[in-house]
C-alpha cells in the first residue's frame, strides 16, 4: 500500500541524487515506555537493497514505523530523503506484515492496486473532462505496474482465488502503483514456499536495480536474498549493526551482539546456518513478530 494520503499526481520533488535515501543518526524508538533500540546509526543510499534482521521484538517493525514518523523519535534523529520522518511519506511504498485475508471479499486484484492510487481519495468533485484524463492515466499506470510485477495473467481475477506467491505480488505492485523512491516490505516472504520466496525476492530485486528505489526489507531468513542485497541491518539488544551480510552476519559480529558464543556456517550451497544462543538467531528460525 502507499504510505500517501495525498492525490494520486502530485508532482515529487527533485532531490539531489547524493541525498540518502534513509539516514538515522543516534535514533531512539520506544514503545509503551519500554526502549525497543537506541543510540542507531543506518544510512541506505538511493538504489540499495537492504535487509532488515534480528530476533522476535528487537524492533524491526518498529525501524520502518520510525521512518514513516508513526513512531516517535527526537526530532532529526530520523531523515527520509532530507526530510524529516512522515513528511515524505507519498515518496514510500510501504507493504505492512500479512495477518490473513479474508478471501469472500469480492475485489479483484487489478481494483486492489488502483486503491495504492486512489483509495483515500475525498473532496469535491473534479470537472468531467479532468476525472476522465484522470483515470485515463490512473488506469494506464496500475497496468503498467501489474505488468512490471508479471501478474497480468491473473490481475482480473478476484484477489481471494490467488496463490500466496500471487498475491504478494499484487500487494507490491500497489505498493509501487505511486512511483515511490523507497519501498519498504515488512515479512513479505512469510509463508510463501521455497518457489514463491524466490520470485517475489528477484523481482524486488529487478525492481530495486530497474527503478533505482531504495528497499527495506524485513525477514526472518536472510537465504533467499544473498544474491541481491547490498547490506543488512541487524537488530538485537536494542542496538543496530549495518554493513555488508559477510561483517555482518558472521561468528564475531553476532557473538558480540548478542554476549554469546555463535558460529555461522555456510552450506556447500552457499547457505547460511547460524547455531548458537538465544534462538540461533534467526537466520534459520521461527517468523519474528
């Protein structure tokens, strides 16, 4: 869905093309009076592909809620495209974490796309002859987007009769549907299969490359994305590391964030396992909340 409440063709401004994209400075998120992260420092660039990690409650959710200012931060802790957190959020694509569907409601996955353009739409009405130019091009624009996606075969069906791997592409082309500088993507792998995690994880990352938009992407298994990301942000213990997945996610880094011993191994297929305590943490584990 677009992080937007705003007309589907406002124009977007121009931004130095050096300007992060995301950039938190000695950030500090709280929820319900409990420290979910503090004193973090991330950069995402225009163009990175970026994946969010870390255990049950360490606050990946709460990272992207932070960037779109739907969690308080002190002020200019948190800049979105130069912008303070919320203020450029028509610039966002956001897909929130799935908690079902209710799959008797009759909309058809091309409509569910055309709400990431209209659906919070108000006002009075437009003159006749704009509404129609109007929908004219809101209507070129989601067939461009189901197109990019590669659901064009089945976008006029009715979004409850689709596969998982189906839907969730739908779900990003609404997310794209605005033309956004970032597309941010909370758990879009859960409970797709091996198949379905693999081309939903290519496609955002053609789409990353294709449209030069920054991705946030929150998973609870960094495997399918090896082979196209640019860094990982890992979250644990109310503290954030970024950087590459081999600083990152390795023996060393991990013991020292968590304060235990754990090893990370690579399959011979060039798989990551990481075994140790709490939990193993999560790069072979149980879904994060």
């Amino acid at each position: 869905m677009s992080a937007s409440t705003s007309s589907a063709f406002v124009p977007v401004p121009v931004l130095a093309a050096s300007a992060p994209a995301i950039e938190l400075r000695q950030a500090r998120a709280s929820l319900g009076g409990r420290e979910v992260w503090s004193g973090v420092d991330l950069v995402v660039a225009p163009g990175e592909f970026v994946a969010v990690l870390g255990p049950n409650g360490s606050g990946k959710s709460t990272l992207l809620k932070a960037i779109l200012g739907l969690v308080k931060t002190a002020p200019g802790a948190v800049k979105v495209l130069g912008r303070p957190a919320g203020a450029a959020n028509r610039m966002i694509g956001y897909l929130p974490q799935r908690h079902g569907f209710d799959g008797s409601v009759p909309i058809r996955g091309v409509d569910l796309v055309r709400l990431g353009l209209d659906g919070a739409s108000w006002g009075l009405p437009a003159p006749i002859g704009f509404r129609r130019a109007s929908r004219r091009r809101a209507s070129a624009r989601v067939r461009e987007v189901i197109e990019l996606v590669g659901a064009s075969a089945y976008a006029d069906r009715t979004f409850g009769e689709l596969s998982g791997g189906e839907q969730q592409r739908l779900l990003i082309a609404q997310a794209l549907v605005r033309r956004p500088r970032i597309l941010m993507l909370d758990e879009p792998l859960d409970s797709l299969d091996l198949s379905n995690q693999a081309a939903v994880t290519a496609l955002v990352g053609r789409i990353c490359r294709a449209e030069n938009v920054a991705v946030l992407l929150v998973a609870h298994d960094v495997n399918p994305l090896l082979a196209y990301l640019d860094q990982v942000i890992y979250l644990a213990g109310a503290r954030a590391l970024q950087g590459s997945v081999e600083d990152v996610v390795n023996g060393s880094t991990l013991s020292a964030l968590y304060g235990v011993p754990i090893e990370v191994l690579r399959t011979r297929d060039r798989r990551l396992v990481v075994v140790g305590q709490p939990e193993a943490p999560h790069v072979h584990g149980p879904r994060h909340g």
